[in-house]
C-alpha cells in the first residue's frame, strides 16, 4: 500500500484546502477538504489563518475520532460538524456574523476496504470535488461524475467583466461580490445543502456510491484547483491527467500547474487566477517516494494529513 498526497496554496499563504488520510482497523479513508474562499468583510474566528482554513482543519480533527467501521460516513460527518459548531459559536458568541460570512466547504470522502482480490469502496461527496480509480492497463473511472452549476453562473459574469474591461483580479472579485454573497446565504439556507455547511437546516444531499474494483486499482482524489489543469486549462484530457498521477505521481503535474498560472496571470474565466490545489492518491502496488509517516491518531486512527 502506497499514499501520496500534495497541497499548496499558489502564492505559498494559507491554503484553504486540506487532505486527510486515516487507517483504523482495516479501514483507508481519504479525505478532501476545499474550503470556500470567504467573502465577509473580516475574519470572525481565526484573524491569522482565516475562518475558511479554521473550519476544513477543525473539522478534519473531530472526524478522526468519530470514525468507526461500524458507523457510516454519513453520521461520522454529522458528529464532527456537531463539534465544530459548537466551538464556532462558542467563539463568535455576541459578534454580529452575517450568514455569508459562515464557512463552507466541498468534501470528498473515499472509504477503502483492500483486500487480496479487490477493493471496495464507498464515496461520500459534496461540492465539486473529484475521485477517479485508474486500473493498471490506465482504464479510468470517474467516480463521482458532477458538476457544478454555479460554475457556469460564474464564468459568465467573469466574462462580462472581461469583455468590460475588468481584468484586475481584485476588482473582479469586488464586483463580483454580491453574486457570491447571494449564492453562500443560499448554501447556507438550504433544506438540503450541497455542500459541507455550519449550520445545515436539512440532511445534507450528499452524493454516496459504492462500489467493488479489481485489486491493484489506484484511487485518485482532487480539489477543483488541482483538477484546473483538464477542466479550466486544457493541458491535459481528464483522462489523461488520471492517468499521468497514477504513473509519475503528483509532483510533476502540481508544478505545471502553478507554471501555466504564473504565465497568464489573468486568462482564466474564475474569480481568482489561481488556487489552492490538492490531490490524493492511494494505490496497492507502489512505493510512494515521499515516504510519509503515519502518525498515531485518536480513537486507534493512523492519521496523516496536509495541514491548511
């Protein structure tokens, strides 16, 4: 069993993302967490790292604990995000906070039982996140196939900046401010949020799978920025890009990345030129050359993770 895993924000300040790895009893979890970028006025919570990154590191801490081979992903998340509620409001108590203001986050969870003949696996998703297995011979499986609709909504309206003349990435997001402020009070709002909220006011609609591949499948997660290099550059078909982690690793990839946005600091149709980007990858049958150690964790877990 191999584990490699990379994040970065592109500047090298605070990465919103966050990646996770926790084997109990048998059990591989891997974890992807993408914050959303705030767009209140100040920080309510933690002034030095921001809320965002607060929210995906304090909620990868209480789900360690909670996980269990007896207890699905779905309440293990409920527990966790019961704990940082509390403490969010614990620290925000008598603060005016807008709703826009809470923390959200995209969330993909990939649960592993190996065993000598195949995996099983199940998926526990929300947000634009993504997860594919490669097999060997480099067929690729898009394990959770979505997108996301606000997406469109956003370039559109960074395209009529363009076309404007607004190309500044800090006056694109100015304006652009009220449409995501809109759009975070409505996540927030709904019956059945999309994506890993504070206070969610219904069951979350999470995107879960299950499914059985051949041993020897390997078993990719990445954030949107990462995943920038097929869906919002080109440099790579979806395919393509799998199939380059599965063989070189992740390395090489992450430094095309910040070397395309670093040459067109403003030719990209999102709110900022450049993101925080991370990538987890988990095979059976190679040697993973960074060689990370797994560090005890709480309730029997071996945890690892690349912290925000």
């Amino acid at each position: 069993m191999a584990i490699e895993r990379i994040s970065c924000a592109p500047d090298g300040g605070i990465n919103e993302d966050l990646v996770a790895v926790f084997d109990t009893d048998g059990l591989i979890d891997l974890l992807v967490l993408d914050g959303a970028t705030s767009v209140a006025d100040r920080q309510v919570v933690e002034a030095c790292q921001g809320d965002v990154a607060w929210f995906v590191q304090a909620f990868a801490a209480a789900l360690g604990p909670v996980i269990d081979a007896t207890r699905s992903q779905a309440d293990s998340v409920q527990l966790a995000l019961a704990s940082v509620q509390r403490t969010y409001f614990e620290k925000t108590a008598g603060q005016d906070v807008p709703v826009h203001a809470w923390p959200l986050a995209a969330l993909t969870w990939i649960r592993i039982r190996p065993s000598a003949g195949q995996l099983a696996l199940s998926l526990y998703c929300l947000g634009d996140c993504k997860a594919f297995a490669v097999d060997a011979d480099g067929v690729v499986i898009d394990l959770d196939p979505y997108v996301n609709p606000f997406e469109t909504v956003v370039q559109e309206a960074v395209a009529a900046l363009a076309r404007d003349g607004v190309i500044d990435p800090l006056e694109r997001r100015t304006r652009l401010l009220p449409l995501l402020r809109t759009r975070r009070e409505a996540q927030h709002g709904a019956a059945a949020p999309t994506a890993l909220c504070l206070q969610p006011r219904g069951p979350f609609q999470a995107r879960e799978t299950t499914l059985r591949l051949p041993a020897g499948t390997a078993v990719l997660a990445m954030t949107d920025g990462f995943n920038r290099l097929a869906d919002a550059y080109g440099l790579y078909s979806q395919e393509s890009l799998v199939r380059r982690c599965r063989s070189a690793g992740l390395a090489g990839p992450m430094a095309e990345l910040r070397a395309w946005e670093a040459a067109r600091a403003t030719g990209t149709l999102a709110v900022k030129n450049a993101d925080d980007a991370s990538a987890v990858m988990w095979t059976q049958d190679r040697v993973d050359s960074d060689n990370p150690t797994i560090r005890p964790g709480p309730a029997s877990a071996r945890a690892t993770e690349e912290p925000a």
